[in-house]
C-alpha cells in the first residue's frame, strides 16, 4: 500500500472507516538471458480484470499469488462493499470471479500460508490479518490489535518456512515519519514481536532464497533495506541495500525469483526495477507504447516453476494485468505479498 497520486486520502473517506490515503535504450525482445544496465524487458497486456470504481474513484490491484489450483488470486484495494476484493483468475482462460468481498476491508496484499494452506491478507484501514480458505470462505481475524502500544498499517506480508508471518506496517506514512516497522506474527496469532522500527512507510517485504533474511522497500526514501532474521537478527544488521532513482515514482512490493533477484514495483510509473542480491541492476520492465491512464505496476508474481511473471497495472484506465519473462523461475517469495 503506498500514497499514490490516484490512491489520495479522499478516497479513504468514500471508503467510509478507512485511515488509508508506477527508456532503456536495449529494446531486445522480453525473457530470460543475459541482462545490463540498460536492458529492457517488455511486458504484454494480458488482461483486464477492474474499472475504475463510482464510489471510490479509483482501481488498484495488489498481493498477485498462485494458488495450488493454480490460479492466480488478485486484491483490488479500493473496491467498494459488495464488489470484488478477491479475484481468482483462471489465467488459462482469461476469465475472473469473485472470491471474497466484504464491508469495510481494504486488502493491500495476499498471500498463502506454507502452515495451514490458507490465504492471508492484509487490511489497512482496520490494521488487522484475516484469513481465508483457499476457496474464499471462512473469514477469520488471526490478528488484530496493538503491537507495543500502537495499531499496524499493514501493508504487505511474508511467510517464513514454518508459516510464521512477516508484515511491513506503514506506520507514520500520514505524518511523514519515519516510524515504519517491521512485525514478526507467530503463526498461532498469539505473538506480535517488533523487529525493526525507524522505517520509512514500510511497503514490500520478501524473503531472500535462503530465509536468513528480509528486502524491505521503504515508500517515501525509495530505498531498499535488508533485515536478517538469523545472524544479526533485528535492526542492528539491518543495511541499505539498494537506492533506487525513481524520479516522481516510489518503490513499492518486492519479489524475489529463485536466482535470488529482486523485483522492485513501482507506484507513479507502470514498471519494475529488477537488481541482482549484490544491488546490481539488471534490468527494467515496462510496458510498450502509450501508457496514458496506467500509473504504477504495484507487485508481481512469477509462475512457480517457470519464468512467465504477470504484474498488477492500475489507473484510471482500470486494473490490468501485464505479462513477461522474469529473468529466473518463480518461487515462494516471487508469489505473492
């Protein structure tokens, strides 16, 4: 969840309770290979699933992640009560349904558990974790409340091996402060631990390949820091790793695919940054020709196994997603978040 131009707070308010307020000169074609400083990748419409919403005044699509059944299930933030907020895409088809809506929820990203199957999500505007059977049903709150005295802005979310959760809470981000963390969630639900605090609007979180630890972009620095959770664990190992030059855009949801490369989305521009673990670039995605009415590729998730990556694209000309070639297979940390 990021403060996108086309995502303002006035938005939040016709959502009613809410406190919430993306040209390389190597035009090679799209895939796999050998990748530089200036190689662009391109990415093909595939389709659209959302409108811009009457009551909301906007689309935004996030948290993209395949389910076992392999199908790809999508968050539209900002739909209203009783349209949308879970679609399950058949992506063989190109055809959506409808796998959960309710009142008052404003689902910033999705995410299957590796412990119990299920799929979570975040909501900002309640600061809570729901949970859902894989075919949408059941809801459940696995975790609501105050983490060391203030309420979560949770925006995306990421599982350890044993299904223990991570959350970037964009605490501070209405203020412009840099008080952003960082939480730790058992998989019970009963524990909260603070791991790291003092971000800037905390946004994307993914687990490197090995799980020793977390790329965290921070919004409002656009920046993207590691936080090892096994030596060093907690704010004192924690490092700039990337600093990414976006211009007007912001550093939004990361992926990582099994290379152990960074998939940096951005809000105020339809694209992706891509770096190598050591912070190099590799590569730029973006969409060919006219983008006007697309303004931010919020997150990407890359096919388990494969190298096909579709990318949620929003705007004012609806909620899309945009297919290409990552540059490695998908894993668990390139599905979802």
């Amino acid at each position: 969840m990021r403060r996108l131009r086309f995502r303002p707070l006035a938005v939040l308010a016709a959502l009613g309770t809410l406190a919430l307020t993306g040209c390389g000169t190597d035009t090679r074609a799209s895939g796999a290979g050998t990748a530089g400083p200036d190689r662009t990748v391109t990415a093909h419409r595939f389709m659209r699933l959302t409108t811009t919403h009457q009551a909301t005044g906007m689309t935004l699509l996030e948290g993209p992640t395949f389910g076992a059944d392999g199908r790809l299930n999508v968050v539209d933030v900002t739909a209203p009560a009783g349209e949308p907020k879970l679609m399950s895409v058949d992506v063989r088809k190109k055809t959506a349904r409808t796998l959960f809506t309710d009142r008052r929820g404003a689902y910033t990203s999705a995410q299957f558990s590796p412990y119990d199957g299920r799929i979570y999500l975040s909501d900002f505007a309640s600061g809570a974790i729901v949970s859902l059977a894989a075919d949408g049903t059941g809801p459940r709150t696995f975790f609501s409340g105050e983490v060391d005295g203030a309420r979560m802005l949770p925006d995306d979310i990421a599982f350890d091996r044993d299904g223990h959760l991570y959350v970037s809470d964009s605490l501070g981000m209405f203020e412009g402060e840099a008080r952003g963390r960082v939480v730790r969630v058992d998989r019970d639900g009963g524990k909260a631990t603070v791991l790291a605090d003092g971000l800037a609007a905390t946004n994307g979180i993914a687990f490197d390949t090995d799980y020793r630890g977390l790329w965290i972009s921070e919004l409002t620095e656009n920046r993207i820091s590691y936080l090892p959770v096994v030596e060093r664990p907690g704010m004192s190992g924690r490092h700039t790793a990337v600093r990414v030059d976006g211009g007007i855009a912001q550093t939004d949801s990361i992926a990582v695919d099994a290379d152990g490369n960074l998939y940096q989305a951005l809000h105020g521009r339809p694209a992706m940054e891509v770096y190598s673990r050591y912070g190099e670039h590799l590569a730029t995605v973006r969409i060919p020709g006219r983008t006007q009415g697309l303004e931010s590729a919020t997150n990407v998730a890359i096919t388990p196994g494969g190298t096909k990556a579709y990318m949620t694209v929003s705007g004012p000309a609806g909620g899309y997603l945009y297919t290409f070639e990552a540059l490695a297979k998908g894993v668990r940390q390139s599905n979802g978040g």
